[in-house]
C-alpha cells in the first residue's frame, strides 16, 4: 500500500513537471487526482485488513485526510489558489502528523522504521510552510508540489518495502 502511494506520488511529481502549466486549472487536478487515488489505496487497504490489523484505524484516517482533500480540490468548482494551498498544506500538515504517530506506534512495537518518520515530518514542515505562506505566488506552490511529490513518494516507497519483511513475521505467527 505505502508502495502503491509512493509511486502515485512520484507520478504526479512527473507530471507536474511534465505538464505545461499555462493556467491555474492543471494544478487543481494535479493535486485533486492523486488525492483521490492515495484515498482509495489506503481505504481499500483499511478495510481489507482490518481483522488481521490492530491499527486499521490509522490507514482509514489517511483514506479519509485524502478522500476530502481531493473532493474538496476537485469537486468545487470555484477553488482559488488561496483555497487550493489551503488544501494542500492541511492534507500535508494533517497526513504528517497521522504518519509520525504511525512511526512512534511502530517504534513502540521495535519496529526501528525511520522512512516513516522522516516522511511524516517532510509532511508536517512542508504543510507548515505552504499554511503560512499563503501569499506566495501559485508557481511557488507547483515547485514545492514537485520536490515534496519525488521526497515522499521516495520514503513511502522506501517504507513499503521495509514493511514487506515485517508481514511475514507478523502473519506467520497469526497464521499459527
């Protein structure tokens, strides 16, 4: 799933750089789809495990933080630039500290797992950053789309394939 998310981010990181930004109008997408995308990789995901999986729960507030941010972004028709940072830098903000959370959980569990956390605080710094920047100019936020999509895309990937090893070990002893 983190893999899935990743490679939808490094994706949209692509096409940002790739798509001639000529209007405002491509940003909205930009953000809006991938959005919606990572909602239904990680609510797919929520439920699918969610009797094998103690902390389900986690997965599915992500599902959520996605599904509004890409509803909101791509299903008003009147999103402003102002409007448009808003959402991105509450999704980042929010998502960052659900993944820091995440991170201490699995610290906790001696998951020593730093990919996670990293990536959640990447998150919180850049949403921080885009909230408290909101007179910026729009094109400002489409370099920052681009670094933070490659950044978090790269650690979720990174995360994923660390998590892999861990289902083995946890799943042969449910399995037992």
């Amino acid at each position: 799933m983190f893999v899935v998310s990743g490679l939808v981010k490094i994706a949209a990181g692509i096409l940002l750089c790739l798509w001639p930004v000529a209007s405002f109008t491509p940003l909205i997408y930009l953000f809006g789809v991938p959005a919606l995308l990572q909602a239904i990789v990680y609510l797919s995901s929520a439920v699918q495990h969610r009797h094998r999986y103690e902390d389900w729960k986690i997965l599915f507030i992500q599902g959520v933080i996605y599904l509004s941010a890409g509803i909101a972004v791509v299903g008003y028709p009147g999103v402003t630039p102002v409007f448009l940072m808003i959402a991105i830098g509450a999704t980042w903000l929010l998502i960052g500290i659900v993944n820091v959370t995440m991170s201490v959980q699995l610290n906790k569990e001696s998951q020593k797992e730093v990919g996670l956390l990293s990536s959640g605080l990447l998150s919180i710094v850049a949403g921080v950053y885009i909230l408290s920047n909101l007179d910026r100019e729009v094109y400002l936020l489409l370099w920052i789309l681009v670094i933070y999509s490659f950044l978090v895309g790269i650690l979720n990937i990174i995360f994923g394939i660390n998590a892999r090893g861990w289902r083995r070990m946890y799943f042969d002893e449910y399995r037992e």
